[in-house]
C-alpha cells in the first residue's frame, strides 16, 4: 500500500466512514506492532490537520473504538505508546519514531513481572451508609430501589444513585470507595458527583435552610445545581468551597503535599479567593497558592485515564496504589526523573507495570499486590 492510499484510510477512520472490512484490516495491522503500524502512526500525523488532532482523535479512537487501552508515557524524553500489552510506538525528542519491541534497551535487574491471575483495574462500586448504620454494597446491588429511609428512596439507575421523594426529617447518607472503587452520584438538588477511589461523600437527604453543605474526603468532581439563594458548599477538613457556579474538582487526599480545588466552569471561593476556569487554587499550611492547570489532565480520572504533567515517582505509584489497591514501597531513593503522559485506567496491574519497565523504572514484586520502588 502507498503512503497516499495509507492516508487515505486513516482519513476515513479518523472521519468514521472506513467500512468494516477496512476497520478489520486496520485493527489487525495496529494491534500488530510491527514497522507497518509505525507508518500507520506517521500516515495519521499527516492526515490529520496537526499533531494536536492527532492525539485527540487518533488515539481515543483507538482506545474506543479499537478495544486498545493506550499507555503513553515519557520519561527522559521518551514517550511510549502502548496497546493492550503490547508497547507499539516510541517518539524520541526531535521525531524520530521507532518501535520499542525492537530497539529499547533492558534495564538490568527488573522483576519479572508474576501476579496469581494478575490485577484488575478498579471498577463502580462503593458502600452506602443509612442513617440507622446499616450499609449497602453499591457493587453487588441491583438496579432499582436499593434502601427506604422513611418517605425516601435511594435507587440504583446503571451504576450510579439517585434519590426519589421528601424526607420527614433530617436525615444523613454517606457514600464511601474503597480503593479501587469509583462511584457516580445524583444529589436531592439535582447535582452531580463523582467519587475517585479511596474517596466519600456525607450529604442530607434534602437541603433546608440558606445553604446546602457536603462533606469529603478523598478526590470529588461536582457539577452543581447552581441556586443562588441556596449557595452549595463543600467541607474538606476546616476548608470550605462555596460554589458560584456549576462545575469543579476537589483532590484531598491526605497524603498530597496540598488540597486543590479545579474550577471547570463558574466560579468558586476558596480562601477568599475567587476562581476563573482553568485555575486550581493549591492549599498547603494554610496558604493559597492560584495557578493555570490543564482542566483535562486534572479530570483524566473521571474520564478512564491516568494524565501526567511533570509528576515525580512518587505521584505516579500514589495514584496507582489507589486504583489498583496494591501497597507501594520506596527502597532507597528513587530515579525521580518527570513523567508526563497518560495511562488508559482500564489496563490490568501488569500490563501498567510492563509499560513503565519499557520506560526504565526499577521494581520488585515482593509478593502479590506488593511492590518495591528501586534506585
């Protein structure tokens, strides 16, 4: 096949008009990994209107359409782009492409990489706490009504909760993800919320009074019914955030260096400052400090991805022990050269872990869902 003929196929992928047969062929080559999916890479960057498009279409389309979860990762200005669990194509800074399965150079000493059955990424599912103590597994639940509290009823609707009736008192749930859990949630108010893992949520049952007010812990992303006679609020430890918008993220993990709040769109205060879209004010000893972050690295979680910019060793294993619920160890002190890249969150714990070998990360495996960071 030419260069031309190659173009013209990715043209047709990329705009969704490539015919099943075509889509087969195309599947196979890609999945291939061999020299012919490199030049189907370079075909796309031309065919597409610039490297952005490319990025943004391409390869979404291939981790949807195509059933590949992406892994693209640099490290020493090396990026990775890995399907399912094989790595496909490596850019070296100044555009050289090459495939990594036959020019990567191995590391000594890595751990062969051996889980009884391997790890499964974390899935939906969390635990509902009544007001009377008793819970609920949202993983094993059926849809429909799962809880009666009084006149009102929590139903399960396709792996979220939602809330049907007035309650007759003032009354608490609280939703919490273990790790490796996620979880999506409607508000009596209309608002959305979704729970990273190892997260929870403590919200009334119906908002009374001049405000409504949550309490988390762990990473939340609200999209909020705006009322300004009622303003949302949420409590994060002695911090609050007042909404005077629609929708933001709040990453509080207790073990982060400091409590960010996102704003995506709206207005919030935070510290008696008031955020624009497209800032994330970081919290840290009682300081604020307002920065411009890239919206869709902070949200990749909600959106099936692991998103790096310039994160260290330690950032990366942290939001991996969550998702995968595994224990991670430092020995020594560790290569912290940056990684900026994305992680398709849907890759089992071993395939993640081969594609950070490719890219020179030093480990061993202890024993299962145990691993050790080396020098």
């Amino acid at each position: 096949m030419t260069n031309e003929e190659l173009q013209d196929l990715t043209r047709k992928y990329l705009a969704g008009t490539i015919s099943s047969e075509e889509r087969e062929w195309l599947q196979a080559w890609y999945r291939a990994g061999t020299d012919e999916a490199l030049e189907l890479h370079l075909a796309a960057r031309d065919a597409a209107e610039d490297e952005t498009t490319l990025q943004a279409h391409l390869y979404e389309k291939i981790r949807t359409g195509l059933g590949a979860p992406v892994v693209r990762m640099r490290r020493r200005r090396l990026t990775v782009h890995w399907a399912a669990a094989a790595v496909v194509v490596v850019l070296i800074g100044g555009g050289t492409y090459f495939t990594l399965n036959r020019h990567a150079e191995k590391s000594p000493g890595i751990a062969v990489i051996h889980y009884k059955g391997d790890v499964e990424p974390g899935h939906n599912g969390a635990v509902l706490h009544l007001s009377n103590g008793s819970t609920v597994m949202l993983d094993s639940a059926r849809n429909g009504t799962i809880a009666r509290q009084g006149t009102v009823a929590a139903v399960k609707v396709n792996g979220a909760l939602e809330y049907v009736g007035k309650p007759d008192a003032v009354v608490y749930n609280e939703i919490t993800t273990g790790r490796g859990r996620q979880w999506q949630l409607t508000l009596p108010d209309g608002t959305k919320v979704w729970l990273n893992a190892a997260s929870s949520i403590h919200y009334p049952l119906a908002f009374t009074g001049t405000e409504r007010e949550v309490e988390i812990t762990g990473e939340v992303y609200f999209e909020v019914m705006h009322n300004v006679k009622q303003p949302f609020r949420v409590k994060v430890g002695d911090q609050v955030i007042e909404d005077i918008g629609t929708a933001f993220n709040v990453n509080a993990y207790g073990d982060e260096p400091a409590i960010t709040t996102t704003l995506v769109e709206g207005a919030v205060m935070i510290g008696g400052v008031k955020l624009k879209p497209g800032q994330q004010a970081a919290i840290a000893n009682d300081r604020v400090k307002v920065a411009e972050v890239n919206v869709d690295q902070v949200l990749a979680w909600k959106n099936g991805l692991f998103s790096f910019e310039k994160a260290d060793i330690y950032t990366v294993m942290r939001q991996l022990a969550r998702w995968y619920d595994v224990d991670v160890k430092f020995e020594g002190v560790p290569d912290n050269t940056p990684f900026q890249g994305e992680i398709g969150r849907s890759l089992t714990l071993a395939q993640v872990l081969k594609g950070l070998e490719q890219i020179h990360v030093h480990f061993r495996i202890e024993e299962d869902k145990r691993i050790v960071i080396l020098p």
